[in-house]
C-alpha cells in the first residue's frame, strides 16, 4: 500500500500466499484446545490489513488477538516473553503517542515501510504461536531471531 492506493495485485497475492503457508505450517501441530471465536474472527481483518500493508495496524491487531487468546486459552506464555514483551511495547507505544518522540511519524509512514512491514511479519508469528501453540520450536527461535 502506498497509503491510499491499493497494492498491486501481485504484492497482494504475495502477501496473502506467505500469510497462508505461515498458518499452514503451525496449523500442523494444532489449534489451541481452548479457541477464542473473537481471536479466531480479528484473524481474518488481520490478514486483509496485512495484505493491504497497513503495517501499524497489523501490530495493534495482533497484539489484541495475542492477549484475546491467551486469555480464552490461559496459555500467557505461547512465545517468548522477551517476544511478547516487544509486540506489547510497540502496540503500546502505537496507541499511547510520545508526543516528544513519537514511535510512528508520516515520514515514517514514506521512507521505513520495509522495517515496519517487518515488525509486522514479526507480529503476525506471534499470532500464529498463540493460535496454534503447539508449533515447533524452530518458530520460536527465528522470531526471536529477528532484529527488532
């Protein structure tokens, strides 16, 4: 998404396909014994907000499905903490603006869409580990992995 234009459909498709795999992959091991319907239902605005690149979006979403599920399932460690403590502060520091030193500025929004649609993806494994929190270790450690 270049803000308001929609992205090419190729992009789109791209997009869609890695979100897809991604739940294939931990939808191996198993859902959750204890689903949330409203985790299970954000899931589906994630992955069209996702698609569409609206990155701060998909971390505030993610979040909110995270802790919507950990809450149904009383599973609160499906990811690392050190994880879960990053997707929690930059959600935070979405909603509650520094106004000195504000996370996500509109320069931001033209010159770091690479990075935030990394901190997307990011989120979105976390979604992932908790919706399906049998899934392998593997995923664990690449998303702890990753760069911040």
């Amino acid at each position: 998404m270049e803000h308001l234009d929609p992205p090419d459909v190729v992009t789109w498709d791209e997009r869609r396909l890695w979100f897809e795999e991604l739940e294939e992959r931990h939808a191996r091991s198993g859902a959750s014994r204890h689903l949330s319907e409203q985790a299970c239902a954000l899931m589906l605005d994630l992955q069209a907000v996702f698609c569409a690149g609206a990155w701060a979006t998909v971390i505030i979403l993610a979040a909110a499905i995270v802790e919507t599920q950990a809450d149904r399932s009383k599973l609160y460690r499906t990811a690392s903490a050190r994880d879960l403590q990053w997707l929690r502060g930059l959600r935070n520091n979405l909603l509650h603006e520094n106004q000195g030193e504000p996370v996500l500025t509109i320069e931001d929004q033209w010159v770091q869409r690479p990075q935030w649609e990394k901190h997307a993806r990011r989120a979105i494994k976390l979604v992932f580990q908790a919706i399906y929190p049998e899934s392998s270790q593997e995923e664990d450690e690449e998303i702890s992995a990753e760069k911040e």
